[in-house]
C-alpha cells in the first residue's frame, strides 16, 4: 500500500466543513509496506527508536476515511498497535521515508512525537511563487491539517508579529501582525468576527476578557490578540495592559509543539496571550471555583472539550 496522502485536509473542529489543502500526491516509488516488514526482524530487540516521523506513519497505517477505496484500507486495527509496529523500523529506513517525502512532495518534518507532527512544505499552487508552510497536524487523523501557517523558510522560526520595514511610513519600525494563511484564512477570520460583533453591542472604550477553547497552533489566539492590540491602541485613555487573551489547549504534546514551532511562547512581542494546558471544561470550573472575572468572549474551536 502506498502512502494514502494525496492531499491534506483542513477541518473546522466545530462544523462538518471541509477545505482541501492542495499539496501534491506522495507519488514516489517508495512503499512503506516494507516498514512494516522489517518489524518482525526486530521483535526480539529491546532497543527502540522514537523517530519524528513515527507518529505520522502509524496514523498513514491506521486512519480509515469514509471514502477510502479497497488499496487503501488501514493495516492496522488501531493507531496503538500501529505505532507499536511503526518504532520497532529501523531508523535507516525510517530516515529513507523522510528523504523521499522531501524530494517527492519537498515536505520536511521538523517536530514529531506520538500524537503530534509538524511538517514544513514548499507549495507553489497558490499563485505559481514558492511559499512555505507550516502545518500542525494530529497523527491519528493525518489527512486533517489543525493549524496552517506561512513561513520564511523550511524550519525557520515562527513569530507571528514582524517589525515594518516600509521606509516611506510612519510606522516603521513598529510591530505588523502577520497575515492569516491563505489556508486557513476563511476559517480563522470568520470566528475572529466575534471581536467587532461583540465591540457592537457593548462599551466600545471596554477591552473584553476573552476565553478560545481549543488553541491547536494559536492561530486564533494570535489574530485575536492582535486585534485586542489594535483595539487597545485606538483607545485614547486606555490604561490596560493586561493580557486579556487566554488558550485553552488539552493536549500537552499540541501546547509543546505550539511552543516551538507557532510564536506560542508568552514572551513573544508585542502582545502575548496566556496558553493554558487544560480541558475546557475543568478550565472553566476553575475560574468559578477561584472567583475570577467573569468571561466576555467564550470562542470554542474544540472538538472534544
């Protein structure tokens, strides 16, 4: 069975809607039924090695679409028993899946763990220039793309604000929000409108206390908090400097990678927000609990709290 990754898949975690990242089909010669193979030549070794790319694979070799056709029926009964199989491979071989992914669809791993990969990509299908992405994407679901960003460079460090370098405006020098992905753009600016639907109904000279369940790659996090920004900047007799911006993320590998690999780190300029790893539900349990301000915004962008 060949790799079934013809294309990525990008999902709202809060509707049924489906966007089709158009990357190009793993359609080189390499197979990786052969990985498979040579589990059984290593049952009896106690050494195993966690490659970045085995996450990823075990997911390749267990996810099951509702479209999927007979050649691409999962191997294995469970994303478990698969990456159990997946870590006993030999790490040249394993290293030899990552060449070619490279040079057949020019994607690179950067992070990997059990549950969590992030795949750096050069794409051209937008509008024939080269750009590059970053994607987060959850294992047991490969085809589903949680997070999409733009990048410098294959690796390069994320930072969702860059200085303006416009030498002909008054605003050089300060801090630019990046744009959103072309990717993920429609998804990401139709749930940041909460912010001016919510400016409209209330005290316009009052900054709210917002609450995003389910941060992923903070993507959302960093629009909303940019436009908290924005919004700060243009009150006259705003004296609040306080984040007011909080992510709630459940997975601890998803909170690492964001970390890492996103600009989630709260010393990132010139706005942080506060990513929490936590369920949404014991979150807000303890904001009752601890008599904290009461939440103005509440998004949830969260499949399973």
């Amino acid at each position: 069975m060949m790799i079934p990754s013809s294309r990525l898949l990008l999902r709202s975690r809060t509707t049924s809607a489906v966007r089709r990242v158009p990357l190009s089909p793993y359609a080189s010669s390499f197979n990786s039924d052969h990985l498979i193979g040579r589990v059984v030549e290593r049952k009896s070794s106690s050494a195993c090695y966690h490659h970045r790319a085995c996450g990823y694979l075990a997911g390749l070799h267990s996810f099951s679409s509702d479209t999927a056709s007979s050649e691409e029926e999962r191997q294995f009964d469970s994303f478990e028993s698969a990456w159990d199989a997946i870590t006993l491979v030999p790490k040249d071989l394993l290293d030899d899946f990552e060449a070619e992914l490279w040079e057949s669809q020019s994607r690179k791993f950067v992070h990997g763990t059990k549950y969590v990969s992030v795949i750096d990509a050069i794409d051209t299908s937008i509008d024939d220039d080269e750009r590059f992405f970053r994607y987060l994407l959850w294992n047991e679901r490969p085809h589903l793309v949680q997070t999409a960003v733009q990048i410098p460079s294959i690796g390069a460090p994320y930072r969702h604000y860059a200085r303006s370098t416009d030498s002909n405006s008054a605003q050089t020098g300060d801090w630019i929000a990046r744009p959103p992905s072309p990717v993920s753009e429609t998804h990401l600016g139709g749930l940041a409108m909460v912010l001016p639907f919510w400016r409209q109904a209330n005290d316009p000279g009052h900054l709210p206390n917002c609450l995003l369940i389910g941060a992923g790659g903070c993507s959302l996090a960093h629009t909303l908090t940019a436009n908290l920004l924005h919004w700060n900047s243009s009150l006259s007799n705003s004296t609040q400097t306080d984040c007011l911006m909080t992510a709630v993320e459940a997975s601890p590998e998803v909170v690492q990678a964001s970390k890492l690999w996103f600009g989630a780190e709260p010393s990132s300029p010139p706005a942080s927000f506060d990513l929490v790893c936590d369920t949404g539900e014991l979150y807000l349990k303890s904001l009752v609990r601890d008599g904290k301000p009461p939440i103005d915004v509440l998004i949830v962008d969260a499949e399973d709290g």
